[in-house]
C-alpha cells in the first residue's frame, strides 16, 4: 500500500477543513483525487494563480465535478485564493460551492456537476489550441463511474480521430460509484483496451504514487500523433482508514464531532 507522505496528509487536512467547514462533501471521491492533482499542479501544468486567465496556461477540468474538495485544497495550496476560504466551503457567503463554477472560483477551468462532459469541453479546448498553434496541454480528470456516460465515449471517437496529442483523459479509476462497486454497477474492464480501441495511448499506474504520476505525465507530452489515457488506479477515502473502498462515504452530511476528530488523527492532526 501507498504511504502518503506529508504534503499529501496536509491536503487532506485541508479537505477535511473544508468537509467540517460546510457540514457535508463527497469525501471519499476526493481523496482519491489528491495524488492525482498533486502531481500535475507540483511538475506539470503551466499557470500562474495571480493570473488565472493567463492565455499561455495549460488546462485543467476536473470533470468528476463532486470531488471538488480536492481541487479547493490544490488550488488553495498554490495561492489561486486564500486557505482560510475552505472553512467556508457550501456558505452563502463563499463561491466555494458542492460542485466547482467556472467565472467564480480563480484556477476552475470548466463548471461540472453534471457528469460526463468534461472530455467533450477538454475536446474542445484541444482543437483550439491546435487551431491557434500553441502548446497548451489540457487535463481532464475523470471518476470511473463517470465513464458509464455515453457522451464520454463520443468525445474519445472524436478526440482519437483528430489525433490530439495535447489532450490527456485520467480515469480515478477507485474502483466505487455513487451507489455501489463498479464491477456490479457497470464492469469496465478491460478499461485499457477501450481506450485503445478509441485511439488513446493508455498507461495504468498507482494513482498514490507521486514518482509514477509525475513520470507518466511528463513522458506523455512525447507522444506524437494521439491523445493520452492514463488509468489511476486508487483508493476511495484514502487516507481515512475507516472510509477507505466503503460506497457509503461517497458523500457525507451532518458528520458527527467524533468521526471528524479521528479525521483528523487520521492524517497527524
């Protein structure tokens, strides 16, 4: 098992500020994502967060829109907005909502909430960098029960037709859905082979592993004539014994004083 080491404790910490600060959240569809976003916003997206809309940055949607928490601690971490904003998460007074809105939150590239979009959007954005000839690299994170969404297979056909080399889908491949296991909800596998099937360059790797993340994301930017797929293989609620590869931490509200503090114990405190 993957030891998390201790910037990635404290960004859960930081998730689970926000988790206190709201009452509810998806917590364990955002800690599986830490890892992942981690990664790319450490080595290897390009962007500045006192300018957010910076022409020149690379892009990052985070279509898994409910596991935005992880996104909220990242972006907080890298100075997009102020750290104490996450206490306020789901407040009227903050723009930190349940799921991430473009044109609010400084760093959100694309609002998602409803799922299976963010392909099509990444798509989008792919084609028009291409069209403007810059070298922008587009992200775009995807949960495994997201991938039962048919408009998600459209935007692979289409993003493997145009060869779009600069465009790289992620699967939080963690294994759980809203409501159940995904080998009894919808099997997936051979996963790979899908995407392969679309066109996709594909690479599986632990998505805890901060060494293998960063080594695939970079080596991707070689790849010449095709889009990337890399499937993360993680644990949902990572971090949280008690909440890790259970469905019923999906999504929490009105969590208990108690559950909160061993949170917190959880990742030192």
């Amino acid at each position: 098992m993957t030891q998390l080491d201790s910037h990635s404790l404290y960004l859960r910490k930081l998730v689970i500020q926000a988790l206190e600060g709201g009452g509810r959240g998806h917590l364990g569809s955002s800690m599986s994502l830490i890892e992942i976003l981690r990664v790319l916003y450490d080595k290897v997206l390009r962007y500045k967060p006192k300018q957010p809309d910076w022409q020149d940055r690379d892009r990052l949607i985070l279509s898994k829109g409910h596991g935005c928490l992880a996104l909220y601690a990242v972006l907080a971490d890298k100075g997009f907005f102020p750290i104490d904003e996450l206490t306020k998460f789901c407040k009227k007074e903050s723009y930190l909502g349940g799921h991430p809105e473009r044109g609010k939150i400084p760093g959100v590239e694309a609002s998602t909430g409803a799922l299976g979009h963010g392909l099509s959007i990444g798509v989008g954005m792919a084609l028009a960098a291409r069209m403007k000839q810059k070298d922008t690299g587009v992200f775009v994170v995807m949960g495994d029960g997201e991938i039962n969404e048919g408009s998600v297979w459209e935007a692979a056909l289409s993003a493997g037709k145009h060869k779009l080399n600069n465009l790289t889908a992620i699967v939080d491949y963690n294994k759980i859905q809203s409501y159940g296991f995904t080998n009894e909800v919808q099997p997936l596998e051979p996963l790979a082979d899908k995407w392969q099937a679309f066109g996709f360059n594909v690479v599986e790797v632990d998505g805890h592993d901060t060494e293998q993340l960063n080594n695939v994301f970079l080596e991707q930017r070689s790849v010449q004539d095709k889009p990337t797929t890399v499937i993360c293989h993680t644990v949902k609620g990572k971090g949280i014994p008690f909440a890790e590869n259970d469905p019923r931490w999906h999504h929490k509200s009105n969590i208990p004083t108690d559950e909160i503090a061993q949170m917190y114990a959880a990742v030192g405190g």
